[in-house]
C-alpha cells in the first residue's frame, strides 16, 4: 500500500461542483461542466457530482419539451462523453431525457467516456412554486433501458441502463457504491436512498435545482444530515447557481456533504463564480457503522429490501495513489470537539452525566433517601482525576440536599508525593467544605515492603513496580477500611484512557471501588470538563477556581518514585506515552475498529503541524506540539501491547456511567474482549503498513 495516499486508507474524494448555468445552451455548459470536471480530476477526486437539469438549466419552463433543446441535450451528452475519457471521477450531471414517449428529468452517470447509467427522477414537486408534472413524468416504473444507439457506454441493441434501481460500484475501491437521487427525492418521508442505502449504497449524490428562500438552506441541511445519519451513508448535495432565471426565484448554488450525520464541508453561497466543494468520505466507517449498528439490516429485513433489488453498475475507478492530503474535518482530540460552542456543551453533558450518576447510585444505596446514603469515600492526590471526581461528588451532595461534609476525602501522602500536589488537595478540599484528613502511609508501606523482604524495606533505593504498587495498595486498602468503618462507599477516580493502557493496580488498588465516576472520561477530556466547572460557575467558594486552574497547570505523575536533587519528577506520559495520541488511537479502536495503519494516517494528518487546523478552546498554547510518523508508530506500538495485556483488569471493573458517543470499556457496556487476546495481527498491521516515516509533501 501508499501510506501516504487517502484510497490505501478506505477513503474517496467526492467533489460537488456548481457553474453558472447558461440557460438553454447545453453546449456551453458542456464547456463549463468539462472545466470543474478536469478540476475534481485533478484534485484526485473519485466523483463529481453536478445540479440537476445541469446539462439545460432547471428554469426552463416550457421550453424544456422544445425538440431543440432535447436534441441539444443529447449531443451535449455525447460530447461530455468524448470530453472525458481521460477523466477519473464517476461525473453525474442532469439531463430532461424522452423515453418512451414521455420526458424525464435525469441524473446522467459517466465514467471514462462511457455513459454507465441514467437515473430518473421520482418525485416531482407540484406545489407552491414548482409545477414539474407540467413537463415531466415520475421515473417510479420507467422502462429498465433507454435506447440511444451511437452514445457512447450503449450496448449492442444501443441500449443504456435506466431507472431508480441503479447502484454505482467501483471494482477496485471496496465500499464505494454511489446511488443518485434528484432534489425532491430527499424531501418525501422515505426517499428512495433509505432503500438504497439498505441494500448497500454508501454513497448518495442528490442533484438538485433547490430554489433559494430565507430559511430554505436550514431545512434542506437538516434533511440532508437526517438522510445521512439514519441510512449510515454519506449524502452530498449540489443546488443550482447563478444563470437559473430569476424571473420569479432566486437560487444560491450551495454545496453540502454529510456522513452519518457529520458535516464534512458546505460551499459559500451565492458564488460569483463556478464553486466545487471537494470532501474525502471515509468509506470505512461507513461500513463499520453498518456492520455495528445490525438494526438496519433488521430494518431491511423488514422492509423486504436487499441487494438483489439493484442493479449493480460496475466500474473501475483506478484512483491515485500519491499524497493527495486530507480533505475533512479531522480533530487532533477526537474526544474533544475544536468547536467551543459543542465543546461547552459537551462538557456541560459530560458533567451532569457524572453528578447525575453518583446521584442515582447513592439513593440506590439509600433506599431513596437521601439522608441515609452512606458517606462517600474518596481519596484525592491533587491531580486531575482525582480532583474531577471530589468536584462531581460536592455537586451530587448539592442537588442531593447533603451537606458536604458527608464526602471523607483523604489526602495518602507516600515516599514522593510532592507539596505542591498535597497542598493543592489541602486547599481544594477545605475550600469545598469536605470532610477532610491526612494519613500518612509511608509508614504502613515500609513495613509491607520489610515483611516482603524487598531491598527498600530495609532502605536501599530499589524502586520497581512492587515499590510502586504496594503504595497504590495501601491507599485503596485504607480507603476501602475507612469505608467500612464510616458506614461509606468507595469513589472511584481513574479515567477511560487508564483503563485502555491498564495504568492502574489491579485489585487492591486504584483499578478498584464501589463506583467509578470517571471512567467514561478520557484523560485528554478531563482537562476540559473541569475547565468548565470553573467558566460556569460551579462552585462559588473563596479559591475554588483558583486551586482547579493549579492543578491543571500540574504535571500528570502518579508520584511513586522518590526524586533525587535536580532530577525530573515521575511522568506519566514519559513513561507510557503522550494521552494525545493514546486516545487518538483509542477512539478510533474503540468507536471505529480500524486498522492501526488507518489510524497512524489519521494521526500523521492531525498531529504532524502544530500550526495547522484548531485546537479546542482554552487548549493552553504552550502544551501544543506536533508528532511526526515514527514517533506516532512507536506509541501506537506501546498502547496495543497495553490495550490486549491489560483487558483483564477491564473485565473486572466497577460500575461508572458511560459518558461519550465514542464508546466506554464497560464489560456490561460498550466492550466485549476475552482477556487473553493477542495483539499480534495488529502488530503485524502497524509494521507492515506504516513506515517509519514519511515526509511532508
């Protein structure tokens, strides 16, 4: 494969193009449509998708059941024909079309010179200002052919594929398979798409004359996304432009593109001049969406629809293999969106979910008052995730009627906990009205590590993973024993991107509770969602605010190692790798299930120029960076041997909310894995399909 190129990838370029229509002059928009065409061409595209009645112009009237004009159409498709032999993309354009006696208005479907197809139009509109059954008929039971012998792509009874049962396949790029329908189509309760996409389609292309009307270009993006998430498909929309008549409309020539739901890309409107919108459609997760989500296939079953219903229409694409970039939106943090707005709500969601939660279970455990839930127990270090889950907990006592009191937050000081991180745990805490202690256990571990017989019971600077976990242990021992002895539960702190590594200790440790709150959050979320806390106005306390933004200033560390004079302190991400690109790579495992070469594509688009693309609102400026090829190949390496070795202790978690569409790694939600899974063929997939790097451009 070419890693560099977006088609080894399960990815196809689809261009919406737009001109300035000369009405009633098919040759000269022969002229124009050959010119975007040759463009999408050589922007790598494997589709070019234009208006409807494109070849005529829509606002004929009358003059569209002219034998002139008809006659002009067809020699207008013969020498689009000739005009683009050379070409790469699957060009549909509109045509007014006689067959059988009657006109249809078309979507015209040529490949490589050859006229692959002919689609008609199903539902004419007859309301308002459109009165399309003055001239054309449905295309519900056209003929099967039409005949035009001498037109290029004509078989040997001159005969060409007609109707709305047509499906458009290329041979050679798997799952691109392009269904036409023409502007009403889409605005009826079942459009003829939803049975395409049914039996397959993953691709539907609407050509469209679309008016323009103030409000109109909401409802028809509203359509457009509705039609793209409910059939899994990628729905891309090409509206007339200037050069229609404005005897009594206007129209404003937009460009739109959805998948599943996600706006890939929408044109200006009212260009001056001829526009192309260009989007890369990711056709694997297309699939992926259909394979995961099995109710569109009982949904078809139901329906009676199936492949056989279609026609499949063959062709080979044979698309470009070299670096053509990335044309698509393409978060750097696919749990967080760059949008602030969807990022406020996002977290605004993300918060409640957590307090909503923790609430629910405490009245569980309390017979549905709130007055006899027990205490809960919690252990905070000063760091993130701790601190997210202590400011869920106060909020839960606040819309419970508790008194904060009734949370017993322990700071667990060991061998290197730092003061700034203890102190921050201080402050936070008394600031926030908790219940609030101090326990030493540099004590308790140094006896566990002398009864063990390890080195550093007896003193000696031995500081491997036994050093570690016996301090990770005890605080969760302690803090199950306090729970006991206080008539409490256990409030769980480790996040989403913890669980997928397995950085936590097993057991009798912070892989533990009696509910996790945070385990439906990724780490490069949690930052966020308490940033929000403070932008909103949670908490109103004298240094609330001010202890949350030191504590996301603070270095992520687990704190378990002593540090000499003048050495660095323990990292997290030293050690395991940068979160950045864990949770890249665990979304797209966990939400997309794709192949590790896919997702160090991804990764090398989003990650290789700091200076490129959004970052997400309030992402402070000095922690962005950039990542080339190798060094994206080496983490990704380092999370799937952690991801497989370490499902284990995902098996055994405790219960916690799922909080993002992106997925959680709940046995009973989300994730299903047998713990003793290899990670070889992924392995295997990432060396053999991803250099060690690659330069750009």
């Amino acid at each position: 494969m070419e890693f560099a190129s977006l088609y080894s990838h399960g990815f196809a370029r689809v261009a919406a193009c737009t001109f300035h229509v000369a009405l009633a002059d098919p040759a000269a928009n022969v002229a124009r449509i050959v010119e975007q065409a040759t463009a999408a061409h050589n922007d790598g595209a494997a589709v070019a998708l234009f208006p409807e009645l494109s070849l005529s112009g829509y606002s004929l009237d009358d003059l569209l059941l002219a034998d002139v004009l008809l006659d002009a159409v067809g020699d207008a498709i013969v020498a689009l024909a000739e005009a683009t032999v050379e070409l790469t993309p699957l060009i549909v354009v509109g045509a007014p079309l006689e067959v059988g006696g009657s006109l249809y208005n078309c979507a015209v479907v040529l490949h490589e010179g050859q006229i692959r197809g002919v689609v008609p139009k199903t539902y004419l509109p007859n309301y308002r200002e459109f009165y399309e059954k003055r001239h054309f008929v449905s295309g519900a039971d056209a003929p099967s052919t039409l005949r035009r012998p001498g037109w290029p792509g004509a078989d040997g009874d001159g005969e060409i594929p007609f109707g709305t049962d047509l499906i458009f396949r290329a041979g050679d790029l798997p799952d691109l398979s392009v269904f036409v329908e023409i502007c009403e189509d889409m605005w009826v309760p079942l459009p003829p798409s939803t049975r395409a996409a049914l039996a397959g389609a993953n691709v539907v292309l609407n050509l469209s004359a679309s008016p323009i009307t103030i409000g109109r270009a909401e409802d028809r993006a509203l359509m457009v996304r509705s039609q793209s998430a409910r059939g899994a498909v990628a729905y891309v929309y090409a509206a007339a432009c200037f050069g229609e008549s404005t005897t009594d409309l206007s129209w404003d020539g937009q460009t739109i593109a959805y998948e599943a739901g996600d706006l890939l890309g929408a044109s200006e409107r009212f260009p001056l001049e001829g526009s192309r919108l260009v989007v890369d459609v990711d056709l694997d997760r297309l699939r992926q969406e259909k394979q995961r989500q099995n109710s569109l296939h009982d949904n078809a079953v139901a329906s009676g629809v199936g492949p056989d219903d279609f026609r499949w229409i063959e062709f080979t694409l044979d698309p470009p293999s070299y670096d053509l970039g990335l044309r698509r939106p393409l978060d750097r943090f696919p749990f967080v969106p760059d949008d602030a707005a969807r990022l406020e709500q996002d977290c605004y969601e993300g918060y409640n979910i957590q307090v909503s939660g923790l609430e629910r279970r405490m009245l569980s455990m309390s017979g549905g008052d709130p007055a006899k839930a027990p205490k809960i127990v919690i252990g905070v270090s000063g760091g993130l995730d701790s601190t997210h889950a202590l400011i869920v907990a106060a909020k839960a006592c606040d819309r419970l009627g508790l008194p904060r009191t009734h949370i017993l937050a322990y700071t667990l000081p060991g061998f290197a906990t730092s003061g700034h991180t203890k102190n921050n745990a201080t402050i936070l805490s008394q600031a926030l009205g908790v219940t609030f202690e101090e326990v030493e256990i540099r004590s308790m571990a140094q006896s566990l590590l002398k009864a063990l017989g390890h080195p550093a019971g007896d003193g000696e600077p031995v500081y491997d993973v036994t050093y570690e976990n016996v301090q990770a242990g005890l605080r969760t021992d302690f803090l199950f024993r306090v729970a006991n002895h206080r008539g409490g539960f256990v409030l769980g702190t480790g996040d989403l991107s913890e669980l997928a590594l397995g950085w936590c200790t097993y057991g009798v440790g912070d892989q533990m509770s009696h509910y996790a709150v945070n385990t439906g959050v990724p780490k490069t979320l949690m930052q966020h969602l308490i940033r929000w806390v403070i932008s909103s106005g949670q908490f109103t306390e004298p240094q609330v605010n001010e202890t949350l933004d030191s504590i996301l200033n603070t270095e992520i560390s687990p704190e378990l190692i002593p540090v000499a004079d003048g050495a660095k302190p323990q990292s997290t991400q030293d050690s395991i790798g940068p979160y950045s690109l864990h949770d890249f790579t665990l979304y797209y495992l966990l939400r997309r299930g794709y192949r590790p070469s896919k997702t160090a594509f991804l990764a090398w688009h989003a990650w290789r120029d700091e200076a490129a693309g959004d970052w997400p609102a309030g992402y402070p400026d000095e922690d962005r960076t950039s990542y080339d090829l190798a060094t994206i190949k080496k983490w990704m390496r380092v999370f799937l041997r952690r991801f497989f070795s370490n499902q284990f202790k995902r098996t055994a978690i405790p219960n916690g909310p799922k909080v993002l569409a992106g997925g959680s790694l709940s046995p009973r939600g989300d994730w299903r894995m047998p713990s003793d899974a290899s990670s070889a063929a992924w392995l295997s997939e990432l060396d053999r399909n991803v250099p060690e790097d690659l330069l750009i451009g």
